[in-house]
C-alpha cells in the first residue's frame, strides 16, 4: 500500500491517568496482551500515513522507551516522531507542540491514546469522507448509553455541526443529549493551526480544549462535519482500572467472535482468555479455562483441554494438549501430545508424533519424531532423536553449579525408569539403560548400560535382652 503522503496522524497520550492508581503510565496498561498504545499505532499504521506523531507527558522516558522497543512486534513501521508536551494544560496545548511536525503535512488526524477498542474501518471510512467532501474539520460522533463523563456534540436544528460542550460546562439541556465527542478528529493542517492560535484557556482548570478548534474552522466558513459510527464501544476511554476491565471483556470477545466465525470450536466463549493476535485453525476445540496468549498460533484440528496455557508458541495441525498443559516460546508440531499437567518451557521442540505426560517437564530441548516423555521426568538442554522410549523419573542433570551442559540421546534409544544423565553425556541409538542407573559416560550404540549400586541385603539378628 502506498503511503498517504499528505496525512499525519497524531496520537495525544500525555496524560497523568491519576484515576489508573498506579505508576505505569496509563498507556502501557495492557489490554488483551497488548499495551493501549499499541492497539492504537496499529489502527494508525493500517491506514499507512506518511508519519505517526505520538505526544508524551507523564513519565516521557518511559513512554518513549517501551513504545521504541515495540514497535517491530507491533508491525509499526510509518515514522513515528516523538513530541513531549511539558505543560500538560489539555489537548489543545497537545496538539501545539505538534505543530512544528503537522505542518508538514496537508491533513492531519487526531487521535485519544487511551481508546483500545478503536477500529481501523472506522478510521478508514472516517478519512474517505473528510476527503470527499473537502471538509475543513471532522468529528467521530457515537451515541452511548451513558454519556456522563463526556463532551457533546450539539447539532443546529439542520442536523449539521454547531459545536462540542464539556460535560462539565453543559447545562440540563445539553445534558440529556446522548451523542458524544469520541476525541478523535480530522483537520486541515492550516486551518487547524490558524485555530489553535485563537484558543483561550476554559474551565476550571484552565485548560485548552481542542475542541474549540472545530467551532473557529467553522467561525471561517469552512465545513466541520459528524462522522457518526453505531458502535460506540470503539470511542470508549480507558481513565480507570474498571475501564481497563471493561475494554478487556469487550476485545476478548471481539476475538472469540473472530475465532469462531473462522470455524473454532469455543463452547463458551466467556470463559476463554485469548488475545488479540493469536491465530487458531478451523475445528480446532478450545475448552473453558485455556489462556493463550501472545503470539501464539495454533494449527488445524487440535485439541485444548481445560486450563492450558500457551504463550508465544506454534502448535501445529492435530495436537492435543490435556488439561492443565503450559507451553511457552516453544514449538510443538503435528500429532503431538501434552499432559496432562506437561511443561514446556522457552526453546522446547517437539518432533512429529512426540508424547510428553504427566507431570513431565521439557526445557530447551529437542524431543525427536515419536518419541516418548511419559511420566515424572525432567529433560534440559537435550537433544533427543527419534522414537526414543524414555521411563517415569528421568532426569537430567544439567546443571553443575556454574553453567549447563547438554545430553544428547540418540534415535530408538530405550532409557528405563528413575535414570539420571549427568550431562554433559552422549546415549547412541539403540542403546538401553537400565533403570535406576546414573549415566556420566558414553554409551555406545546398541550397549546396554547398568550403573547402579549392588543390592545388599542385611538380615535381621536377634535382639538379646537383659
């Protein structure tokens, strides 16, 4: 897609979130796996602008470390120019110190960054008919349920843009209207500087609204229209830790909804916690209680018991994952089989038709094509051919203290029950272990290898009693 080389989108995100009670800047609060920001630079970055504005305030440094670090995850790749507002005296003082990177730019669209739920189509559609019909400013009006808390919009008796009041400057009349200023705009970078030069502090506060702007663009005889939208739900602000819920419950579910109407099995969909990347195949079955989450994808046909979790991993087509199973940052390919009660943690591969059971956990290791982990047993830093027979309780012991070391098994090795690796150590194929045995050597190929203690048995004497 071509960059639209007269649009500049400015995101205001300055703000202290006083009501969040907490020090993390209210933009990085996540929401469904991503932080707010970046829900809102990824609706940006879909309408391909020339360059993405983005005013800081409240802990700048921070704000602009963590969004930094992002934005390759993200999928952000228009310019983005950081702006800092060091008077934080409302919006309009916002987009001010904007203005030496808008006026670069023939159109510029200004949008809140506490809005997760924002939809790209909507500022898509909302962008068309700016340019359509050669507005001067624009507004995204919705109507909610509950408009207290929010600015708005007043129309003449036509049906056309009169103005935006405050909620707390509205009289009773004003109050009952129900559509409200979303906080998200579209100007004309001349008209919308020329505007900003005539603001006037407002309120108790002293503060610079913004919205004063679209009643001086129209003082000038230029078009300021309502872009309505019927889902309001896109225009709600995250100012609390209950917002912060409530945006969370809507996304979820925008995204089981995703899921399902791509042929996902989710029986209750309420009781699922799925974020907003993650990709599942068609038929495959997810059961109450799973979390996935980052960007997981998950193929075709799989199964997910109750209370799997999974993170930043691929699970490809036809896995099952019994109930209880945790996978993070590892791969899992087709046929395989988890848990009940497995763990994989980061870097862990398991091979084609791979089983790993109860209570067994894998870390950074390979677990080759059909083989098998079934019972009690730890397994790091491994290499593991194929079809590998491992028993209930092995171990590997990885770690001296200092630094780890690997063990490598190879294919159709045959490990018996409660055996320890003190790695690092090397199984050939077709080697057998006998159980209970510690292996610090080489076992050749086709060996057997015992390494344990004789068995002594000590009968019981007679006790002689005074």
């Amino acid at each position: 897609m071509v960059a639209k080389k007269n649009l500049c989108i400015l995101i205001l995100a300055a703000g202290k979130g006083t009501r969040m009670k907490s020090p993390l800047p209210k933009p990085l609060h996540p929401v469904c796996g991503l932080p707010i920001i970046a829900h809102i630079l990824k609706a940006a970055q879909a309408l391909n602008p020339a360059a993405i504005g983005l005013v800081v305030g409240h802990e700048a440094a921070t704000m602009e470390e963590t969004v930094k670090a992002g934005l390759p995850a993200w999928g952000v790749t228009a310019p983005l120019v950081f702006v800092e507002q060091t008077e934080l005296t409302g919006s309009g003082s916002a987009v001010k110190a904007a203005l030496p990177l808008l006026n670069r730019f023939e159109d510029v669209m200004v949008l809140n960054g506490d809005t997760p739920l924002l939809k790209t189509a909507t500022l898509e559609q909302m962008y068309s008919s700016f340019e359509e019909n050669a507005s001067g400013a624009m507004v995204l009006g919705v109507s909610v349920p509950d408009p207290a808390g929010y600015g708005r919009i007043v129309r003449e008796a036509d049906g056309s843009f009169a103005r935006i009041v405050e909620h707390a400057d509205a009289d009773e009349k004003t109050l009952l209207i129900h559509e409200i200023n979303s906080g998200m705009y579209l100007f004309k970078s001349p008209l919308l500087a020329q505007a900003l030069a005539e603001l006037k502090p407002q309120g108790p506060k002293h503060e610079f609204y913004l919205t004063d702007t679209l009643s001086s663009i129209k003082a000038m005889q230029h078009p300021v229209l309502v872009f309505g939208s019927e889902d309001y739900q896109q225009a709600l602000g995250v100012n609390s830790k209950a917002q912060l819920s409530q945006a969370e419950l809507i996304m979820r579910r925008r995204v089981t909804d995703r899921l399902l109407e791509e042929g996902v099995t989710i029986p209750n969909p309420d009781a699922v916690f799925i974020d907003a990347e993650v990709q599942i195949g068609a038929d495959s079955f997810i059961c109450p209680g799973c979390y996935i989450c980052g960007k997981t994808v998950i193929g075709k046909n799989c199964m997910l018991e109750g209370n799997v979790y999974i993170k930043d991993s691929v699970i490809a087509d036809n896995v099952t994952l019994k109930m209880g199973t945790y996978v993070e940052e590892s791969q899992v390919d087709e046929n395989c089989q988890l848990g009940p009660y497995a763990h994989l943690r980061p870097k862990s591969v398991l091979k084609r038709g791979a089983k790993v059971g109860n209570f067994s956990e894998i870390k950074k290791s390979v677990i080759g094509e059909g083989s098998k982990v079934n019972h009690l047993s730890y397994i790091g830093d491994t290499d593991m051919g194929a079809g590998v027979n491992v028993g209930a309780g092995t171990i590997t012991c990885n770690y001296d203290g200092k630094n780890k070391h690997q063990t490598v098994i190879g294919d159709h090795a045959f490990i018996g029950s409660n055996v320890n690796f003190v790695a690092p150590v090397t199984v050939e194929k077709y080697a057998k272990i006998g159980a209970g045995s510690t292996i610090t050597k080489l076992v050749p190929e086709q060996s057997l290898a015992i390494a344990r203690s004789r068995q002594v048995v000590l009968e019981k004497k007679g006790i002689q009693h005074d």
